[in-house]
C-alpha cells in the first residue's frame, strides 16, 4: 500500500514540477525600468549558464551569484524520480534532499548575470519556485514510503 501511495505522490511530484514550468519562476529588473518575470521553462532551458558561469567567472573568487547554482537542483531531483522507479530509497533520498538544498539557495540570489555584461537585479521568488520546491518535498514523501534496503 505504501508502494502506492508513493508512486501517486511521485506523480503529484511530476506534476508540480511541470506547473512550475508554465508560471513565473522569479521577478527582477532588468534593462527595463519595470518588473519583469522569468517564467519556470526560461529558467529551466537557460538556468544553467549562470550556474556554471556565474561562478566560474566572477571576479576574485567572490561568490556573489552562489543562489545561480540552486538550477543544478533539476539533475538532482530528476535522479530521485528515477531511484523512486527503481525503488532505491537511498538514491532517492540522497538526491531529493541535495535538490532540496540546493533550491533552498536561490534565496541568496540577489542578481543574475546575463551576457553582455548586463544583469538581473532585485530578483526575488515567484509562484513558479514555491512549486519546484512544493516537487521537490512531495519527492521526498514518496521516497520515504519505498521499503527500506
């Protein structure tokens, strides 16, 4: 039953994950006076260049865009979906909670950098993050019910 139970919330999980896809993910300022939002799929498809390049190049070894590494949390939560379809609580587990954490970094996140020098400033989180994370938590549930090793 529990077996059950886990792959319904697996599938919540899914869900979530794709809802967050089609909403707003973070609002900043961009070259534009007003607000902007980036929605989940932007995030998702172009996430990845700050997250390797925001650190790699900013200058002196600050790590003014540590929040840009939280889109490294995607892999992470797609292996947990997997180890929950292997039924590898530890695999499971292990990757949910390091996805978990490493959203939880897009708080640090203040401003975001784009090419041509130019950034994403005043970024602060949308309904499209509280879903991911919402994915990411129901992940875990389901993890938690596989049997043990």
């Amino acid at each position: 039953m529990n077996a059950v139970h886990g792959k319904k919330i697996l599938l919540l999980s899914v869900l979530l994950f794709l809802i967050s896809l089609v909403v707003p993910a973070f609002s900043y300022h961009g070259a534009q006076p007003a607000r902007d939002y980036c929605y989940g799929w932007l995030a998702l498809a172009l996430g990845w260049f700050p997250a390797i390049f925001g650190l790699v190049g900013s200058p002196q070894g600050q790590f003014e865009y540590i929040g840009t590494i939280s889109w490294l949390a995607n892999p992470l939560l797609m292996t947990a979906w997997v180890g929950i379809l292997v039924k590898s609580r530890l695999m499971s587990m292990f990757a949910g909670i390091a996805a978990l954490c490493l959203s939880c970094l897009f708080f640090l996140t203040h401003t975001i950098p784009i090419p041509d020098n130019q950034s994403m400033t005043n970024v602060s989180v949308s309904i499209g993050y509280f879903l991911w994370i919402s994915s990411m938590v129901c992940t875990l549930v389901a993890a938690s019910r596989l049997d043990p090793l």
